[in-house]
C-alpha cells in the first residue's frame, strides 16, 4: 500500500462518508494510478486496522500538516457512480439537517450487499453432456422416468436454465440434478438475463372512470409533471374518494414522459396490495423495496432499479433512497402517519425528505391524506405546497354517521367494566345479521393495560423499564411493550405482598374476547403485532376478512391504515380518548387522524356506514371535529397552538436523550451538553431542560431529556453539531448514551 502523504493535490482529495459513528466524512488521498472518483462512487478505503466500503461525498481540501491514508480502490468507474446526483444531494441533507453519521445515511441508502461491488444475478444453466444422446437411445433411465423426461427435453431444445428445464418437463430440480451428478447435463453458472422493459405507461387493466373532483386533480399533476420543475402537492381527499386511482393516472403520465416513479406507503404490510394494483396497471415494470426483505432479493431489486430495468418503485421508507434515474413523480401515501420516521439513526422523516429529493430531482411530489399532518398544512399554508381536494367519496357511497358514546354515563349505569358499550353490542348484532361486516379498534395490544394492586395503588412494572407490564392471556404471561421482558403472573403485589391484584383496562385479546362472547356464533378475528407475527400471516388475516370469512375483525391501528373492506358497514372505536393522556403535543393530532382513518373504513361499498366511538371525554375538540369529519375545523384549532406555544410545524424542535444505567451521570453529561447548545445556538436556540423524561428508565438505562427549539430549522441543526463538537472534542464519534431526534414523533 502506498504510505500516507500530506502532499496529496487539492484536487486528488475526497471525502469519504464510512460505515463508523464519526460525525464527519474522512479525508483520504487518491494515489496517483487510481482515477479520482466522482461523488457517489464507492471506494475501498483503511480504516484503523481493517479495509472498508465507503462513499465519496465530493472532493476535500486537504487538511494542512496531516498525512492523510490514501483509497485503496475505487469500486465504481468515475463515470457510473453508484448513487445518482439527485439521491447524492439529499444524503447531504439528511447528514446535515438531522446531525447523522454520514456512515449511518449511506447504511440507510444502500443495500448491505451493495456497500461490496455488486454481483450481477446469476442462475445455473445446463445442456446435454457429449455422449447424453447416445445413452438415452440406448435406453438409459428406463428406471428413472422422471430423468429420463428431463433428458429428453433437454436433448430436444437445447440449453436451459436449470429451473425451467424442470418446469418445462414437468419434473422436479431434483431430477435435473440428478442427471448433472450422472454426468448426462453439463452446468454453468451465466449472469441472468434481465427483463424485457415493458413499455411505458402501458395499462395491462382499462382504469375505472373518474369523477370530476378526480379529472382536475389528475389534469392538474400532469400539468405539473410536463413543467419538469419541482412542485409539491397536498392532495387532500376524505376516506373513499379516489385518491389511490389519482396517484396511478400521475405515475402513468410521469411513465409517458420518460420518467420514473416512486411510490411511498408508511408501513411494509401495505406494499404487496399496492405493488398488485401498480402491476395490474403497469405490466412488470414495477418493484418492491423495502428492509424487510431478504438481502439477496433486496439487492436484485436495487440493482433492477439502478441499471434502469424498471422505473416503478413501491416501499416503505427506506425506497425512498431507491437509485431511480431521471426521477418525475414521489407519491408519499398516508402522509401523516408516523411510520414514515425513523427511529433509529439516522432519524429522517421520509416524507420530508421525499420534498427534498424531489427538488433535487425537478420532480414532483404528493403528499396524500385524508387528514394532513400539520407539517403538510403548514406548506399550504406558508405558500410551500399547493392544495387539490377530493371532497366526495367515488360512487354513491357517503362518508359514514358518527356517534359518540360517553363511558362515564355507561359505567354509571351499567356498574360494569366492559369494553364493549350496550350501544356498539347491539349495532354489531345488526351488522351481522344483515349479513355485512364490522371492524371493532383498540390501539392498544394485550388482554389487560395493567395489573393494579389494590391496597398499595403500584402497578406490576417492568424490571427494566419505569413502565407497567401488560397482561397477555395467550401464553399467560406478563409482557413489557418496551424490550420484550416477560414474567409469570404473580400471585402477589411484588411492592406490598397483597393478594389484592385487579385487571385495569382493555387491550385487544380482552376486546376480541368480549365480542365473540357478545357475538355467539360470529367468527371473530384479531390483528395486531402479536396476532400478525410475520407478513404471511397479516396477509392471512385480511385476506380472510377480505373474502368474507371473518366476520367482525377486532385490531390495533394496523386495521386503520387504507385498507378497503366494501361489506364493512360498522366501525367501532374504543378508549378514543386514550390517546390524548400522552405527554406529546401531537396527542390531539394523532386521536383526531386515528378516529377518522379507521371510521373511514366503514361505508366503503354500496351500503351506508356507521361509526361508534367510544371515549370518557367524549367532548374533547380532536373528537367532535372527527365525528363531525371536519378536518379544518380541527386545523383552525390547533395550528395557532402549536404556534403560540413554539411547537412544529411553526418552530423547529430536536429531542435530546441521554441514557446511562447512572441518573447522576445521565444528568451530568445533559446539563454539560445544554450549557454547549445554549452557547452554540445564543440568542436564538432555547434549551428546556435538561429533566427526567416521560419514560424516566429503558433497558436499565436512566433517560435525561432535552428539548431544543428555534424558528428556523437549519439554525437548530447548526447549533446541535456545534455544541457536539465543543462537547466530544477532537474525537468526534457519536456516543452510543446520546440519541438526538430532530423534528421527534413522540417525546417519551
């Protein structure tokens, strides 16, 4: 290896982002017999005792009187840079903005198998050995029938893929490889061919006819989408109004313009109904990506994306670092759901981000919902982001009545603990008596919400965690929601050694139990995270209710989120209001989104729906202005709260949390840490803090809070760099105690 040099050119120095929690990218030279690789190229480079993968961000001053490592390979040829300009752009953003490890960015925004110089897909071909045409004739394989037909397959068409040799002749890959062993099939591994392009926009199914709230929506994006500049769009339409078939006439025009499209959904369960409806409509020109799926099939897919294969990506967050060229349409569906954050570093929001790729792309992006987020709203607002609205359900269908049940006057009266109210007992029997479907939401999973010790008030906690532990009857054990620690039910107060413990609150075991008790005869479904373990077996589960074979399907927010269910008449909402007890700002938000999300689930088809809602404030503004499905009422309300009070979208807010198994020590490094960001961020950086927070222990460790807050967004992450800066000194590297969350989802 060539020895270090601080002598290197100016314009022989890059910047490397590596797979390390350093808070900056390394400065490397490259040695003369290397060709200087261009921002978003991969390099192999030394880090400490060991040789890496990294990414070249851009050409580096360098640093005076260091001798700096020289790359010691460059991975991608300088005129095919991994990553294209636009995605390059916005890593930078994400690295600056949301104060990330630039090895964390470039771990999110490429495939683990591709931080290696990627492998192009092979299969394994056979063709008839010298000598195989002979043995068949001379009756070879008469006791083998099943190789004998391979055989013969083979010797008729000639070289084949391995599997298709099998499908072709109706055998099993067994049998083909038999004959390999044999020494009858010669194989060879060949690169996989790709493919064919299907051609652009090209509907494989006639599209349903548009409504005319839908024509403008769609005449106004493709508009958009011709200028070939960037725009965002609030595509603001309430539940059943068409908003999906608006999305795929976008991604259509944005196709015919040679253009690609990507499509963003806020939860990995959602992609494959999606990616059926896409394909339906665009033929195979369209892929999935997503973490969840295995490393192999992920990096195919990428690769697909990135040679220019296909041009239609669907996924969850992580597609939004999809390498797609020439980039037209981003489609951010269900805006407002929180799934779009990440809550591991790097901590982006992807439909913020989504914004900033599209800018840096000329594309256009759509942020669709039936209940913007207050982000959305405020780029309506500020002038930032154009509003279209589909104000109407598509077909005859009308948005469903609401009724709100207080469960004060039902306890008063029934003096029961039920979660079920005599109103939503009785309207279920209905619904399933006409022959149509219910959904029945409790976001919250488990049997019972805590096990109470009635003489001395102390809930049985988690060992771990300053939180109660919830009560599981499958399995018959007691669960922490926080890291996965169980125990048996004890038979005593662990605190006090009373005999007195009661199951306070429901979750959705107890819920799913009192309907079917409710419902003799009914077939009664739960889905949630512990009911749908694996995507197989969400797919199970709404396909059943899909097909009519559930009757009444009892879940968690899961159930929630743009499914369309036509026999589903009836939406039952229980502990609504539970959710406003939160100490987050967004508790009214996210109650009024959930209520209206899931009651839209209800009156899809050519029946009228109903909604029961079931809360002990049943008068809480987030609640009537869900009933009533008055989204700007509701807007109007809390817009000028979060703007009196600082909070986003109308100020920028980081959340700091320092972790240590010592209180004392978490509290020292925070108030050490919030001296640093008041003095980097004077006058206007404010600093709240630094307190226990809300959930005070996590894993055994103590949890000291920051909050951090500035008009302007830059202002904070500048001030948050610096302080970090100041506070870990020359080092630099990210501690793994601090976590620090800009533009956080929830404060706990």
């Amino acid at each position: 290896m060539t020895p270090p040099d601080a002598e290197a050119p100016a314009d022989r120095c890059v910047a490397v982002a590596v797979p390390a929690p350093i808070l900056e990218p390394l400065a490397y030279r490259v040695p003369p017999e290397c060709p200087v690789p261009r921002a978003g190229c991969r390099v192999r480079v030394p880090l400490g005792n060991r040789e890496v993968t990294g990414l070249v961000l851009g050409p580096t001053a360098a640093p005076e009187g260091v001798a700096l490592k020289p790359v010691a390979g460059v991975v991608d040829p300088p005129e095919r840079p991994v990553l294209p300009p636009d995605l390059l752009e916005t890593l930078r953003f994400l690295l600056d903005y949301y104060v990330a490890p630039p090895g964390d960015a470039v771990r999110a925004a490429l495939p683990a198998a591709v931080t290696e110089r990627p492998r192009a897909p092979t299969e394994i071909w056979v063709a008839p050995a010298p000598g195989a045409r002979a043995a068949f004739e001379e009756g070879a394989l008469v006791r083998a029938p099943a190789q004998r037909k391979a055989l013969e397959t083979a010797l008729a068409q000639g070289p084949l893929p391995q599997a298709e040799l099998a499908r072709r002749s109706g055998v099993s890959a067994a049998a083909v490889a038999a004959l390999v062993r044999r020494g009858l099939l010669v194989a060879e591994e060949r690169d996989k061919e790709p493919p064919p392009a299907p051609a652009a926009g090209f509907p494989t199914t006639p599209p349903p006819r548009l409504t005319p709230a839908q024509r403008a929506a769609g005449a106004r994006v493709a508009e958009l989408i011709d200028g070939g500049r960037y725009a965002a769009l609030v595509l603001f339409g309430v539940t059943g109004s068409g908003k999906t078939e608006v999305f795929l006439r976008a991604a259509e025009h944005a196709l015919s313009r040679g253009r690609s499209v990507l499509y963003l959904v806020p939860e990995i369960g959602l992609t494959p109904q999606l990616a059926h409806a896409l394909r339906q409509r665009f033929g195979d020109g369209v892929v999935v990506l997503h973490s969840g799926m295995p490393a192999r099939r992920r990096h195919e897919a990428w690769e697909d994306v990135r040679t220019g294969r296909v041009r239609v990506v669907v996924g969850a967050r992580s597609a939004l670092f999809a390498p797609l060229a020439s980039l037209g349409l981003i489609v951010v569906d269900e805006e407002h759901d929180a799934g779009y954050k990440q809550e591991e570093s790097p901590r982006y929001h992807a439909r913020d981000l989504a914004l900033v790729r599209a800018r840096a792309a000329g594309a256009v992006a759509i942020l669709g919902s039936a209940t913007p987020s207050m982000e959305a709203w405020w780029l309506v607002r500020t002038g930032r982001a154009e509003l279209v609205e589909l104000p109407e359900r598509v077909g005859e269908g009308a948005l469903p009545a609401v009724e709100l049940v207080d469960m004060r006057e039902e306890f008063a009266e029934t003096g029961e603990e039920r979660a079920l109210s005599r109103r939503l007992a009785a309207a279920l029997r209905e619904t399933l008596y006409r022959g149509e479907q219910a959904i029945v939401l409790l976001n919250r999973r488990g049997y019972t919400r805590v096990l109470l010790c009635r003489a001395c008030g102390e809930a049985v906690g988690c060992r771990h965690c300053s939180i109660p532990m919830t009560w599981h009857r499958d399995g018959e054990r007691l669960r922490c929601h926080y890291c996965g620690y169980a125990r048996a039910r004890p038979e005593s107060c662990p605190s006090c050694g009373s005999i007195h413990l009661a199951d306070l609150g429901s979750g959705t075991q107890r819920a799913e139990e009192e309907v079917a008790a409710a419902l003799p005869g009914a077939r009664v479904a739960r889905l949630d995270r512990d009911a749908a373990r694996s995507p197989r077996r969400l797919a199970a589960i709404l396909g059943g209710f899909a097909r009519g074979e559930i009757d009444v399907l009892v879940g968690t927010q899961m159930i929630a989120k743009g499914h369309h269910f036509p026999k589903v008449t009836l939406v039952g909402v229980l502990s609504a209001d539970a959710s406003l007890r939160l100490p987050d700002f967004r508790a009214a938000e996210r109650t009024f989104q959930l209520v209206t999300q899931v009651a839209g689930r209800a009156g899809r088809g050519d029946r009228p729906g109903r909604v029961i809602v079931q809360a002990f404030r049943p008068d809480h503004p987030a609640l009537t202005a869900a009933a009533a499905q008055d989204y700007r009422s509701f807007a109007a309300r809390e817009l000028p709260g979060r703007e009196m009070l600082r909070y986003p979208p109308a100020a920028a807010l980081a959340n700091v949390i320092v972790r240590d198994p010592s209180p004392a020590r978490a509290f020292e490094r925070a108030e050490t840490l919030a001296r640093h960001i008041r003095e980097a961020g004077a006058p206007r950086v404010a600093v709240l803090g630094p307190t226990a927070a809300p959930l005070a222990r996590l894993r055994g460790e103590h949890r000291v809070q920051l909050l951090v807050r500035a008009r302007r967004r830059r202002r904070l992450s500048a001030a948050l760099r610096e302080a970090l800066f100041r506070f870990l000194g020359p080092r630099r590297s990210m501690p793994r105690w601090l976590v620090i969350d800009v533009d956080p989802q929830q404060l706990l």
